[in-house]
C-alpha cells in the first residue's frame, strides 16, 4: 500500500508539473502578445530596462573580474609546460564568450533580477494591487509583466558582453601576474582565436536567457498566493526555475551550434 501511495503522489505530483508548464506556456503566449499590442510602454519599459541593469552590474562586473583572473592562474602552468602559452589569451577568450560569460552572467542575473521581479510582483498580487489595476481600467499583464520580460531580454545580452570585457581585463592582469605582456597583444592573441560561431551564437542565447529569466519571475510572482510566505515562495522558486532553465536552454544551444557548423 505503501508503495502504491508513492506512485499516486508521484502520478499527481507529474500531472501537476504539466499543467503548471502548459499554464506557463500559455502566461508567455500573452506576455509576448501584448509586447506587440498599442499603446506601448515606453517610458515603463526604459524605466525597468534601466533598473535590471543597473541592479546587478557591480555584481557581474567583480564576478567577471575574478573569472577572468583565476582562469588565466589556473590555465596558465599547463599552457607553459605544453609551450602553448602564446594561445593562452584565445583560449581564455574562447571559453569565456562561448559558455563561461552568458550561463555565468544569466544566473547572476536570475539571482538578483529574477528573484526581485518574483518578490515585487508577487507582493503586489497578495496586496490586491494587480486587483486593483484591472478593476481601474490598466492592463497589468501589459503594464507590468510585457516590459519586465522585454527588458530582461534586451538587458541580459548586453551585460553579458560587458561581463566578456570585464573577463578580458581580468585575464589580462592574471597573464602580467606571472610574466610581461603589453595589452595590445594580449588583445592581438585573444581576438585572433574568434570567430564567428564564437560570438554569434553566444549572443542569441543570451536572448533567450533574458526572457526566461524575466518569464518566470513574473509569472511565479503574478500568481503568488499565501501573503507574505507565498512572495517568499515565489521569489525562491523564480531564481531555482530559471536557474534550471538556463542550463536546458544552454544544452539546446550547444547540440544547435554544433549541427550548424
């Protein structure tokens, strides 16, 4: 009997995940509607554009900084005893814009913007503020949810390229802690190894990072429920959820890019 109870639990606990994913499915139908629908937010959307980039830009820049650094420490003493040290900045640069940047970038991100956009929206909903924008003629799903989510997707490329120059810096100064190099050729070296399926497809992702992070803080805070334990709730399932996320859409990402070329 046991063990029969666990599958039936296990059997509500998938229906419910389905219908939670086909109701997530249907919030981001409409959020990408009213993006497109008059009249257009935007002075809201510059206001929270400006917001979730300035919110974790110190945060992204040191994390960048230290990445950057210790990457080229650690990588440093294999590159000399294979004689490839010359290669060390294309690498460091390779690795930082292809994959380390954008996932490190975008979870930061979903940590500090995600988390907040769960927290304010959910707040406003157990306060009956949202209740109260729909009975005033305001549309909250346009006002509210359309721009956040655009403005996560159009903020999360852009720090991630700021993350990318951080990281340069930060391994130029791991390349001088252990030898002598002018940065016009470590910029040389490093850029040298780019190419396009390098910075193309890393940029894209970012894309789709950004809207994922900013759809699920706002649909797990505009259905938030229980006071002020269900706005804590929503805020921690926000960064978890688009934490997972990411990684999913950072594994379609790669498998694409690697048939593309």
């Amino acid at each position: 009997m046991a063990d029969r109870g666990k599958q039936w639990q296990l059997g509500d606990n998938m229906e419910q995940f389905f219908w939670e994913l086909a109701d997530a499915i249907r919030f981001s139908g409409k959020a990408i509607r009213e993006m497109f629908r008059k009249p257009f937010e935007w002075i809201e959307l510059g206001r929270q554009c400006y917001f979730v980039g300035s919110k974790s830009l110190g945060l992204i820049g040191i994390t960048a900084f230290i990445m950057g650094l210790v990457l080229t420490m650690q990588t440093r003493p294999v590159m000399l005893e294979l004689g490839a040290d010359a290669w060390l900045p294309g690498v460091i640069m390779v690795a930082v814009l292809r994959e380390i940047g954008p996932v490190i970038t975008a979870l930061i991100f979903a940590g500090k913007v995600g988390s907040g956009i769960g927290a304010e929206l959910g707040s406003m909903r157990v306060t009956d503020q949202i209740d109260a924008m729909e009975v005033s003629g305001i549309n909250p799903m346009k006002y509210l949810v359309s721009t956040r989510v655009l403005a996560t997707t159009l903020m999360v490329p852009v720090l991630v390229l700021y993350a990318d120059g951080i990281a340069m810096l930060g391994s130029f100064m791991g390349m001088n802690i252990g030898g002598n190099i002018s940065f016009d050729l470590y910029l040389y070296q490093a850029l040298d190894q780019i190419w396009f399926f390098d910075f193309i497809p890393a940029t894209i992702k970012t894309f789709f990072f950004g809207f994922a992070i900013g759809i699920v803080g706002c649909y797990k805070g505009y259905y938030a429920r229980g006071g002020t334990q269900g706005v804590g709730v929503a805020a921690n399932t926000a960064v978890v959820i688009s934490s997972v996320v990411i990684f999913i859409l950072d594994l379609i990402a790669v498998q694409i890019t690697e048939l593309l070329i």
